[in-house]
C-alpha cells in the first residue's frame, strides 16, 4: 500500500495497528477520548499538528511519516528518547537542568567505571 497516498488519519490508524493497540489504549496514551480516536481514523476528525506532536512523542511515530507518508513509519528508537529528553528538560528551571546535569555526569562517570 502507498503509504504517500493515505490521509494522516489513515496513518494513524496505521501506526495504531502497527502497535497492536485497542482504539482506547491508543487514545488514553495520548490522552484523547476513545470516540474522539475513532472519528480521526473514519476521517470525521482533522488531525493538528498537536496530535501529531503527541502520537510521535508517546508511540515514536515519525512526525514526517504522519504528516505526509515519507519515510519509516517510526523513528529510531534512539531519535524518539533523546526528542522526549529534550522536551522533559525544557520544562525544568535553571536549577532544574543543572540537577538533570549534574546526574547524568554522576551516572556516567559511575558505569564507566564497572566496564
């Protein structure tokens, strides 16, 4: 199937399926109603860029994909943790961050040492 060709919410739908998820547990991941859900994958519903953003940060569907059917469905796993490290870290303060920092430096340093 030409998936260049489908609507995104024909590509949610696929990216749902692809996950093995009901409509409700697809919907309470990126906290919509399971009706809601429903009328984006029958096209009664328009997708935002919004929903888009949530499917890619919870399920690590690539944004692209979604968007228009370009490329893999789904992003390198490595892509879709360090794209939710980032969005996490933006939402901590100054202080925060430097706490972030500052563990990661401490949790490096101490699994270098036990290889």
């Amino acid at each position: 199937m030409d998936t260049i060709n489908l609507g995104k919410n024909q590509r949610i739908l696929q990216v749902r399926q692809a996950l093995g998820l009901s409509q409700q547990k697809f919907a309470d991941g990126i906290k919509l109603s399971k009706t809601y859900q429903g009328n984006i994958e029958l096209g009664r519903q328009p997708v935002n860029d919004r929903i888009i953003k949530l499917i890619s940060m919870t399920y690590g569907a690539n944004e692209e994909w979604l968007k228009t059917g370009a490329g893999d469905m789904f992003d390198k796993i490595e892509d879709h943790k360090l794209r939710q490290i980032i969005e996490l870290f933006k939402k901590l303060d100054d202080t925060g961050q430097d706490c972030v920092l500052e563990q990661l430096e401490v949790y490096i340093k101490y699994h270098r040492k036990k290889a």
